[in-house]
C-alpha cells in the first residue's frame, strides 16, 4: 500500500530533538518491513521551508530523499484565490487522495479530517494510531486481539486516579479529581479497557438520569442513560475501543429501555469523538446548560419501538440501532460462513464469550466489520439484511447484520483500504483471496439469535432447500418466519 504523510507527520520523524511517539515509530518500522510505501506531497516540502527553526528546517528537507516524493499532480480545483496558504497546502494534499495517488493519508491535521469528510474520503485518512493499528492487523495476527471491557463500581478505580491516563481529563476539566469522588460515593459505575494488567486503556464512566434537561431547549422525559466521562488512552486508540464501548451503552440502554443516550464535551478537544458518535447516530443537539457554551450536546433517539420513519434503510439502522427496516423493499441474504472464520468474527457470540456486561467479560468484535468471499452474487445493497449461517459444527443461522456497502475489488491493496481496520485477514490471505474477484461487503452487526436456527427447520420452513454454498437470497415470507422464531 501508499501512504502519503502529512507535515506534522514528516517533521516529528525528522526531529531529533525530541523522542518519537511510539506508534508512530511503528507504523514506520511495520511499512518498512512490509513495503509498503512511504510519500510526501511537494506541499508539506512547501511547508516543512516555512519552519522558522532553521535546523530543524535544514534536517528534515535533507531526510524526505527517504521518502518518495509524489509528482505531476494536477491543479487542484479546490483552491481559489481567497484560499490561504495552509489550506491550499491541505486542499492539495487530500486532492491526491481523491485522485488515488495513494491509498491513504496519515495525518494528525483535524482540519484534514473535517475536509475529508465533506469529500468523501474520511474512510482513507488515518492517525497515527489507526495507521499503525491497521498494519498491525495486517501483519500481526496475535496483535488484532480486542481487548477485555469491565463494568466496575467507580470507586475501584481510585488507585488510578493520580496516574497519568487521567491527567488529559484535569487539563479539561477543573477539580475533576473531586468530582470523580462525588461520583464513586454516590455508586455511579464505570467501562473500563485494561490496555495491560493494572493499566488503563480506556474509560467509559455512565450513568442513568431522569427528566434531565441537556440544552436550554431541550428536556428529556424520564429516563436516560448519559456517557459522563468517554475516554481512550493513547496506547490503545486505533484499536475500537470507543465502539465497543458504544456497543455497551447500546445494550445497556435496550435492556432497561432508556429511550436516550447524551454525552457532552468540549467538540474541539474531543473532535474524533464525536465525530464516530456521529456515524452511529448520534446529533448535535446544543450546549450544555452549565458550561457557558462550552460543551456541546450530542444525543442518540434510542426508542424502545421501530420508529415508523421513512428513511434509506441502512440510515435508519444508524439512527435507530438495534431496530432495522425489513420490509418487502428490503432484500434479504443468507451468508454461508465457515466455524474458524466465524469465531474470529463473532467472538461475542454466545457459548465462545461470556456476556458483556459480566465482570470478566470479553467483548469481542465491534459493530462495524467486514466479509470477503468470491460469491457470484453481485447486487446487494446499502440496507440489505444478511443472515449469517455457521457451517460446519452447527449448521444453523446464528447472526443478522446490516449491510453498509458490497463491491467487488481485485486488488489486494484496494480491499485493505476499503476494509480498513475492519479486517481480521492477514495480508498474505487478502492477496490470495485477491487473485480472483472478490466481493467485499462492510457490515454492522445487529445481533446474534437467541436460539441459533439450525438446517432441519429451516428446510422444513421452506427457507432453505439443503446447506447453503454461497450467499443465497430469501424471500420476505422466509425472512419474517426468522423473525417470528426468534421473537
């Protein structure tokens, strides 16, 4: 794969006069030994000669030959003569993403972030630590382990309120050593990541409110489960964690039917945040009552019943999780998937994992993941339903998903970047997978069946006829048989 880096990437690599962020320094190591390829963009060259530390300057100019320099870019259409010079730099920069002159664009730029998405590129510009985590995932099987999620009482953790994973949360926040105290008296509980024995990865600190007003306009009626405290350490960003913590509030909140999930925070410091917050759902609502306009609201509708709106069937599933749209515009799929595969997918599957919400628990994968087969199936769409069907051990359907996107890609490096870090293939696997077309489809988990649903009563509903060899569509009435079974 290509990978453009951006000058606040390029300049910390060329620094010496400061430690390099051990991710990063990954990333290098992993590209390098793996060949991928390492590019600067004749912008961040522009850039790096507007350095007002001279050796620093002269360093870093004299260490790009390392790097490859990209080369015959076209004008890019975005600029205008209005356009300052540190936007145009970044305009040029992404518009050799959008061209396809890499595969990706490693950036810590925020601004680059918002810009790539207004274009459609968010999914190809990466951190540092997504960057690192993705080529970990490639070439480190052991690495793409997710991590254990804790429910714990508040005040077990105050050993590691002095430590320095909590140091980022007092800058922002004035006493907030005392208000995490007031918290733990009053029993309030906690998602805890451990990134290691004794250290803390992340944290997700919750708690349910009632008729609590979140703006000045807005009141919620009766119960809600607000996220107070939403936090992964740096060490273990890239790695999902923010998601399966979503994955949690999105249980916790069906299981006691809290109608409305609510986090604020200062939307600057915390752009990446609300930025996942927003592709599950989540909407900027306000400013929080009490912070003087500082914090800005964001709240996810979590409605006990299917909501009758009339939305592109994948969008209501975002808005909506866990409902999904399954009506007879709707196409349904079955996905045959072998044991080995479908353990590494599903580890929260019932019977590999304990539940979520135990002390011990595993969590398993995250919502959003990714399927590669060579089916000749090719027209599915965003919306559709896939019913997946363990073979082998169980011959029986176990999970249900949402599909966001299905293409077919034949190169290996295309599908690593579609996949991106959803991907539980090594690379050698994909670029063997690739030497025929191959059908990449990026889904959301909904759940997994109560009672997996095996071949015998499939084939006396009629929904099957034998075991399936390849994806296979179903009819409504079939799918709505399902349905029923497990309802």
């Amino acid at each position: 794969m290509r990978f453009i880096l951006d000058t606040n990437i390029l300049i910390p690599l060329e620094d010496s006069q400061r430690p390099l962020e051990p991710s990063l320094a990954n990333f290098v190591r992993l590209a390098n030994e793996n060949g991928h390829v390492l590019l600067y963009h004749p912008a961040s060259e522009e850039d790096i000669k507007q350095d007002n530390n001279a050796d620093r300057r002269t360093q870093t100019l004299s260490r790009l030959s390392q790097y490859t320099r990209l080369e015959s870019l076209p004008t890019c259409p975005w600029n205008t003569a209005d356009t300052d010079r540190n936007d145009a730099a970044d305009n040029e920069i992404l518009h050799a993403i959008f061209l396809n002159a890499a595969h990706g664009l490693v950036t810590e730029d925020r601004g680059i972030h918002k810009k790539a998405k207004e274009h459609g590129l968010l999914e190809r510009v990466y951190t540092i630590q997504t960057a690192e985590d993705l080529l970990r995932r490639l070439h480190g099987r052991v690495s793409v382990q997710l991590p254990n999620i804790e429910n714990v009482p508040l005040f077990s953790l105050d050993s590691h309120l002095g430590g320095q994973f909590f140091n980022s949360l007092r800058e922002g926040y004035e006493n907030f050593d005392n208000w995490f105290r007031e918290k733990a008296k009053e029993g309030r509980n906690a998602w805890v990541n451990w990134e290691s024995n004794g250290v803390l990865g992340g944290i997700c600190i919750y708690d349910q409110q009632h008729n609590e007003r979140i703006t000045d306009e807005i009141m919620l009626e009766g119960p809600a489960l607000k996220l107070a405290t939403f936090k992964v350490g740096e060490n273990s960003r890239g790695k999902k964690i923010g998601e399966l913590f979503l994955k949690a509030a999105f249980l916790y909140a069906t299981k006691n039917r809290l109608e409305n999930i609510f986090i604020h925070g200062d939307s600057d410091r915390h752009h990446f945040l609300f930025e996942m917050l927003e592709d599950f759902g989540f909407k900027r609502v306000g400013f929080d009552p009490g912070s003087q306009g500082r914090d800005a609201v964001y709240l996810k509708r979590h409605p006990v019943n299917p909501p009758q709106e009339e939305l592109p069937s994948f969008d209501y599933l975002r808005f909506y999780f866990p409902h999904f749209r399954h009506d007879e515009n709707v196409e349904k799929f079955i996905v045959p998937i072998k044991p080995e595969y479908h353990q590494i997918l599903f580890i929260d599957y019932p019977g590999q994992q304990m539940n979520i919400f135990s002390s011990q628990s595993s969590v398993g994968n995250a919502i959003k993941m990714a399927y590669l087969c060579h089916a000749p199936t090719k027209k599915i769409r965003p919306g559709d339903i896939v019913l997946f069907y363990r073979s082998g051990d169980e011959q029986a359907i176990t999970s249900i998903g949402i599909v966001e996107s299905y293409e077919t890609l034949s190169v290996a490096e295309d599908i690593v970047s579609r996949v991106k870090r959803r991907t539980v293939y090594s690379m050698p696997e994909i670029k063997l997978m690739a030497e025929k077309p191959t059908r990449v489809m990026l889904f959301r988990l909904v759940k997994h069946l109560s009672t997996p649903l095996p071949q015998e009563w499939l084939e006396r509903q009629g929904v099957l006829k034998g075991a399936p060899q390849s994806i296979t569509k179903i009819s409504h009435q079939s799918f709505e048989r399902v349905l029923s079974h497990e309802n």
